[in-house]
C-alpha cells in the first residue's frame, strides 16, 4: 500500500492536509480525510519526475502536482496558482437524461449517480479554432479536460425534461477561441446532449454549441465524440486546427467495410444504404415473399438507409400487434413526446390491439354496414365490445393506467372524430360538383391534367398492351359543353381529365386475382364558367379477356340522377375514388416524399458537415423522415402489412409503386414545373410566380404558389449569401461529393438519367434546394393531414372495392335497384378493412405536440450569422400573411372550389397548426 500524503497550497498560501492511498491491485486512489478532495486522472503508480495531474472534485479543476518521484509518506505540494495567460471559463451545458417515454429511467439515474462516486463522470475538452497542437500537425490545440458539475446533486424531475449543469474549463492564450469541444460519456447509461453555452470567451464573448444528439457511453465508441460551434463554414474556408474533425467526423457517419457486414447497434452514427429487401416474410409463406426493390431494371427504388435488421430472406414474422421501436441511426429516432403520442394514438385503434380472427368476429357481430347510419355509428356512439375482446385489449395493453382509458362495459371503444367532410352537411360528398372539386382541393390535388386531344390517348407500348385509346365518344359528353364543340372545348382549357388508366391497366389482372376487384379508370371533366368542375364521363376499363395484345374493354357512365342509373353513377365515382385513393396512399404519398426524400438524407450526413451551410438549410427538413420509414416498413408496406389489407393493389402494392418510380423525374418535382407538366399552368413572366394557372380557383396550386415562392426567396437569400459566383458552387468539394453520392448511388437506379442538375451554378443550388424544402414539407403536407377530414368517412374515399359494376339481371343489380346503399357499402366498404383504414388514416393525419413548423427551428441560435437569421424571420413574417391571405380567399364566395357543397375550406396549406387532426399546418419534414 502506497502512502502520500497531499498538501494543498491556495492562492491565499492557507494549507489543507489530506493523506491518499494507492491499491496496488486495481491500482485505484482513495482519499483519506475530507471525503471526495482529491481524486486522479490517472492511476496513482510510482510518480516519476515533473507533473502529475490530479483533480479538486470540489472544484471540477485539473491540479498540478509538483514532484520529483513519490515515495511513501511523501508530501506531495499542490499549486493552484495559475498559469500566466490562463483563466477560468464557465459554460453551461444542457441535456436530457436517458428516458423512458415522457419519463426519466430511474435505473439508469442510479447508476449514472454511482458512476459519479465512483469517479466515473461527463468529461469535455475544448478544441482551439486558431491554434494547432504541434505534437498533431495541424489538429487544433486541445484544451484540458473539464467534468459537469453536481450530477449527483442536481435536482431532476420524474419526467424526462431538460436539465442545464455547470462545466468550468482552464483557458489560455492557446486555446483562442474554441471552434469544437470533445465529449466522453464514462456513464453507463447515454443521454440527449442538447448544447453547450460559454460565456465571456476572450476575444469572442459568446460561443454556442448546438448538439441535439444522443451520447453513448465512451465504450461505444470508436472516436470521441466532437461537436462543432454553430459557425457555418464552406470546406475550403474551415479553420485549419478544425479541418481534421471535420473531415474525421464525416468519415465516422460513413463508416467502414466492417459497418457494412456486421448489424448495426442502436448506439451506431453509421449512415449507409441499402435496397428495400426486408418487405417480406417467406418463412411465413411463399404468400409472404415480396421482391427486393432497388437495385434492378424491373424493380428500381430509391434507397433506404442501412438499419441492421435482417434481409427478405431471412426476415421473421413481428411478434407484437404494435412495435414502434425500430432501429435508425439513434439520432433519426423519434423525440420522447412523439414516441409517446405514437404509442397513445396506435392505442385507439382496435386493429393494432386484436388479432385478425377476433377483429373478423366483431366484424361478423355486426352484421355488416347495412347502411350509412350505421356508419356514422362510429362518430356518435362507436361500436360495443363482446366481452372477449374486451379481455384481448386488457391483455395487450401493459399500463394499468392506459387500460383506464377504455371503459370496462365495452360501450365507446370505436368511436372516432367526425371527419371534417361530413361535418356541416352529411350527404354533401354525393354531388357531383364535391367529387370534382376534391380533384383541385381534395387529398391527392396533384394527378388532374388538361386534356389536349380526344379520344383520350395511351402512352403504353401497343406490342404488348394492344389499343388502349379511350372508349369515351363524343356522344358520351357533347350534350354537357354549353354549346362548345369538343375542339373548342380544348382549345379554350375547359376539358380535364383524371387518368388512372395506364398506371393501373398493366397490374390490372393481377390485382383482381386478389379480393380486390376494380377497374382502370378515366374521368371526364369540364371547367364550367363558375369556375367549377362538372364530371363529363367516367370510363371504367379491365384487360381483354383474350389477352393483353387485344386491349380492353370496357363501358362509360355518364351522371345520372334518377332511379337505378343514379346508383350506378354514384358506383362509377366510388371506383374512381378507388384508383385516386391507391395512387394518393402509394404514389403521390409513400413514394414521392417518404422514399425519395430518404437518399437526400443519408448523402447529407455522409457527405456534408455540420459546419456546412447546405446541411443546416435542409437538416430541419429531414426530421423523423427515417423513422417514419423504417416504422412503415414494419407495419405499413411490409408483406400483408396495413397497406396490403386496406388499399386496392393488395400484395402488389410496392411493386406498383415501384413501377410508377420509373416515371419519377426530380426537376419535375418543383410545383411550377408539375403544373406545367400537367397542363394545369403555362408560363407567364408577368404572373407574380412566374406561371399563369388555368383554373384559377386552384386551391392546391393557387396556395402552393404562394409557398413555393416564399420556400424558394428564402432560399435563394440563404445560397446567395454564402456562394457569392457559379465558381464557389463548382469548387465546394463536400457540396459537389453529395450531389454526385446522392444520383449515382441514393437513387442509384435512375443515375444515368439526364435530367439531373449538374451542380454547377448557383441558381442549380437554389432550385434542388427550393424542391427538397418543398417536397418535405408543403408537399406531404397537402397530401397527407387531409387523409382522415376527407377520407375518415369510408364511402367518400373508399380504398378497395371487392365486387365489379353488378350487371342487369342478376341479384347484385336488383339489391342495387331496392337497397343501394347496402349494394354500394358491399362493395367498397368491407368492415375489416374499413375500421383498420380508418384507425390508420386517422394516427397519420395527426400533429404530435412537438411538431416543428415550416420557418421555424427547435434551436434558436443554429447560426451566428445575423443576415442569414434576419433572411429567416423575413421568412417566417412572409408565411404568416400567406395564412392570413389563405384565409381570406377562403370567405371569398366567388371561389367557390375553396369550400365546396361540404362547407369544408380548404386549410391544407395553413403554415401553422395546433396538435391533433387540424387538416391544416405545414411541418417542416415527412414527419408521419
């Protein structure tokens, strides 16, 4: 046992005596005396000659120990007279502990407590943006190490909340002014690192360090953990003593060729990609197998990030009914409040809670839809359970105090919102000029074009599909043109058309293979003087029976509002709103935003700093996006996953989209340019955006406008400031590695495509940047918060149908002549299928009560650059009086397709929003 004793020397030469001891097995010190005095940095062995640190945990502060060699008994003189130069740096840092849900882990506080006795603590060291350390080239000077302060001592709140601690740092002259700081968990247990704030820095004053990440003990780690001040620099202008960080920290979020065999633990920064190969369950089936998507011609797909789950192959069936804890790099994951509104809103659907039989049981107990009163049964009243599942729903759910949610006489269980089209006029969605409007206001605006010739053409290859040109005649529709011909008619912009034919006709046969039976489909329609939509003719289409060289065939309805030929045209819309339903939840939801946007996120962590202007413009926009996906491929677009069971293509779903992902062109992405593309807009220099709309009571376009343009000033005044020429954007080589990473391997299937921008110009820059911003944002949000105001009421937006149009003279036609209501809800609204749609639809259609808003950030100070903040609050300003303008337009009774017979204004576009199902609020990312 080694014997020293410590003599304390203060600035005011008082003298403090403590005696310290040495356990030569583990090597370990301990203090003798004033408890917690003195502890080491370093195992205590036999001192040789000059300086041995030491540290006061009173103080938090390294202490020089003066000595030529320790000897037992030596008295060893500690000096805390400073250095010249060196002076004492307070920072605050602030960060949340390990929790479970909304509440702090209470073990994991224990331990991290006993860790702290133990002399296991938070250590950070500052790094030096002006000076390097000679003994590492030209890595920056790194500062000594400094601990948070009171860990054992701060008060924390049972729930998980933000706690700020004290952290006391030695500075001098050499440091300068600190550019990044180290951080090393010694913890059991990770925690959220929010910031670090330091005051009165010498020679700056303020320096703010945003964090916002997950910190895992040291052990996890391969490399320290660095985090960087919220200063922005291009590569080429980063200061020397930080470039090496810069470039190591990217170096880690791309891992190694052992990152891409090993499974990645949860505690993993690795960002890499990897095709859609785990959709399936063949060890349930060869029902279950489902093709991998990427990575080939017949089955191209954006990427997706590699999680470490295993393959298609080898994948197993989901144990639980709900399991939202999926692996993404840590920080992709859910914030605790959403995890927890997640949990509670997946809660409220019985189909996450009963197994299929039991779910098929209540369904049986119901004895269908007999009409639409019993429908709207489940906004007043819900649906009572039998006592068994009444005890499924007690055995699945583990919290006494979430099973008090549910009241035990069964009454109330299925009780949902009354969706927003319903709301004022219940049978409002019937007419006519509804079903149109909701093709320029509804929840899938994005698909209606102008036709410029009839008979409506297909783009689809005649050797293999036959004629496909349309069956609607000039007889179908002429009598409705007020007096126009049909050339006319085109000419003047008055004829439009919903074409759900080619994209649907080729997997048409298949498709009905499954329960599902439907039809490809156009729609007619025409642009009246009241600015309106009046449907012409509806054309419902199935492959010829002889073979697909020979086309189809098919009949077209016209509207009708009498007797059984009325019911037959209300069966015509609903297999209209099919198609558009499918193609919404598929194509214009799923694969253009959730699965495009997936490869801009992985190749903006593995190619662009955080110090990097680009990646602080566009990082707010990717929020949740990846674990928004990777949740959706376990319950959502997997094998007989939600999707499968509720929408129209059945098991051919993602192979649908997959196959419209060919079509997919990113330029065309930019709402001017789709409007254009779809003949809804043309060019006009003198419109205040740059195009002229040819319906101008447009509510999806005419608001989208107003976004996109402020999205792309916003912009525009962001790349301008820091990429002065055409030049910096050629030369900036972390920008021009990402845009080369993200087309060649992100959606590596369409790399040799022309279209891509070249990357070489500044207004290039600020167009893809402007559709990233757009598609996370106004774009999903169009297409997705309306899902449950509009299609929570199944007859207005049904998703499958599962009998064909009934013919005359057989049983199905005469229940249509004597109960139409019952024929029609036989059809496409199947009650399974129906409540787990509904349940769905309505947890995707809600804002979690930490949602971030487009022109808004969750940290204040991500920059110090006072233009750049002034161009945001200019931002900000500007979205508040597009509302306010929205909201006008919205009580302008000219405009007639803003509200509609439903009395519904259209609110998808509102930037802001309050929690819940609001149908209206722009967040800034595919969030849900």
């Amino acid at each position: 046992m080694l014997h020293v004793l410590l003599k304390q020397l203060s600035p005011l030469s008082s003298v403090v005596v403590a005696a310290a001891t040495t356990n030569n097995r583990d090597r370990s010190t301990s203090v003798i005396g004033r408890p917690g005095l003195l502890q080491t940095t370093d195992p205590m062995k036999v001192f040789p000659a000059g300086v041995l640190c030491m540290t006061d945990v009173a103080r938090s502060q390294p202490l020089t120990v003066v000595s030529s060699a320790a000897k037992p008994s030596q008295t060893i003189n500690v000096d805390y007279r400073q250095k010249t130069g060196e002076k004492k740096l307070r920072g605050t840092v602030v960060l949340m502990k390990k929790n479970v849900l909304e509440l702090n882990d209470l073990k994991a506080s224990v331990l991290d407590r006993f860790d702290e006795l133990r002399g296991k603590r938070v250590l950070l060291q500052l790094i030096s943006s002006v000076n390097c350390d000679p003994e590492n080239g030209s890595q920056g000077k790194v500062g000594r190490p400094a601990y948070l302060e009171d860990w054992i001592t701060k008060i924390t709140s049972l729930t998980a909340e933000e706690t700020a601690f004290d952290v006391t740092f030695d500075w001098d002259e050499e440091i300068g002014v600190p550019g990044a700081f180290i951080i090393r968990n010694e913890h059991h247990n990770e925690f959220y690192l929010k910031s670090l704030t330091l005051e009165d820095v010498p020679g700056e004053g303020r320096v703010h360090f945003v964090c916002n990440s997950w910190v895992y003990p040291a052990e996890k780690y391969r490399k320290d953990r660095v985090f960087f001040a919220n200063k922005t620099y291009l590569s080429s202008d980063t200061p020397v003593p930080l470039q090496k960080f810069r470039e190591e920290e990217l170096k880690n979020l791309r891992g190694d060729d052992d990152d891409e065999k090993r499974e990645l633990q949860e505690w993993d920064r690795v960002y890499g990609y990897a095709y859609y190969d785990d959709l399936g369950k063949p060890c349930m089936g060869k029902e279950y197998a489902r093709p991998t998507l990427g990575g080939s011609s017949d089955f191209p797909y954006p990427r997706r990030v590699k999680i470490g789950r295993q393959t298609t192959e080898n994948a197993c069936p989901m144990m639980l009914p709900v399991n939202i804890f999926v692996y993404v790099p840590r920080d992709e994951r859910f914030g605790h409040l959403k995890t927890s509104d997640a949990i509670a809103y997946a809660l409220k659907s019985i189909s996450q809670l009963v197994k299929p039989d039991e779910l098929a049981t209540l369904v049986a107990s119901q004895n269908e839809f007999g009409s639409l009163k019993d429908v709207l049964k489940l906004y007043e009243g819900g649906i009572r359970l039998p006592e068994f599942l009444q005890k499924s729903v007690r055995d699945n759910i583990p919290l006494e105090t979430i099973k008090e949610l549910f009241r035990p006489d069964g009454e109330n269980f299925l009780k949902f919102p009354v969706p927003q089209v319903i709301k004022e006029d219940k049978s409002a969605w019937r007419a006519d000029e509804e079903f149109a409007r909701e093709m320029l206001a509804g929840i899938n605006p994005v698909t209606i074009r102008r036709l410029k010739e009839f008979p409506p053409a297909s783009k689809l290859d005649r050797k293999a599909h036959g004629d496909q040109t349309s069956l609607i005649t000039k007889e179908n529709i002429a009598h409705n043109l007020k007096g126009l011909s049909i050339d006319q008619a085109i000419d003047e912009n008055r004829l439009f058309i919903l074409d759900h034919h080619d994209s649907i006709m080729p997997y048409l046969k298949r498709i009905n293979t499954t329960s599902t039976k439907t039809y490809a489909s156009r729609t007619l329609l025409f642009l009246q003087d009241d600015g309106t939509l009046k449907p012409l003719a509806i054309e419902l289409s199935l492959p010829h029976p002889n073979g697909d060289q020979f086309g189809c065939t098919g009949k077209v309805y016209t509207p009708s509002s009498q007797g059984v030929e009325s019911s037959i045209w209300q069966l015509a819309k609903a297999y209209v709103a099919v198609n558009d339903t499918g193609y919404h939840q598929l194509i214009s939801h799923w694969l253009r935003t959730h699965a495009v946007m997936e490869p801009f996120i992985i190749a903006t962590n593995r190619q662009l700093s955080v110090l990097h202007p680009i990646y602080k413009l566009l990082h707010p926009h990717f929020r949740d996006n990846m674990n928004v996906n990777a949740l959706a491929r376990r319950v959502l677009i997997n094998a007989c996953g939600i999707i499968e069971k509720t929408v129209f293509p059945a098991k051919f779903s993602m192979e649908w989209s997959s196959a419209m992902y060919k079509n997919w062109v990113f330029p065309e992405q930019a709402l001017p340019a789709d409007l254009i593309k779809r003949g809804m807009a043309v060019e006009d220099s003198s419109s205040s955006h740059g195009v002229r709309l040819l319906i101008e009571d447009y509510p999806y376009a005419a608001d989208g406008l107003e976004i996109w343009s402020a999205i792309k000033t916003w912009v525009k005044d962001y790349c301008s400031f820091y990429y002065k020429t055409d030049e910096t954007v050629q030369k900036d080589s972390e920008l021009q590695s990402w845009w080369k990473e993200l087309h060649e391997e992100g959606h590596g299937d369409k790399k040799d495509e022309p279209w891509w921008p070249k990357m070489q110009t500044r207004e290039e820059l600020i167009e893809l940047c402007t559709i990233i911003i757009w598609i996370a944002s106004a774009y999903h949000a169009a297409i997705n918060f309306g899902q449950y105001p509009y299609g929570g009421y199944p007859p207005n937006r049904p998703s499958t149908s599962r009998r064909f149009m009934p013919e005359e003279g057989t049983p199905e036609y005469e229940e249509l002549k004597t109960n139409p209501e019952k024929a029609f809800l036989k059809t496409f609204a199947p009650e399974r299928q129906t409540l787990l749609g509904m349940a769905t639809i309505e947890i995707l259609s809600r804002h979690t009560v930490d949602e971030v808003y487009l022109g808004h950030r969750d940290a204040a100070e991500w920059t110090t650059d006072a233009d750049i903040l002034q161009a945001s609050k200019n931002f900000r300003k500007k979205l508040e009086e597009i509302e306010e303008c929205i909201k006008r337009k919205n009580k302008d009774k000219r405009l007639k397709n803003r509200s509609g017979p439903a009395k519904m204004p259209y609110t998808l576009l509102y930037p802001s929003s309050d929690p819940g199902i609001t149908g209206k609020g722009i967040p800034n990312s595919v969030s849900i």
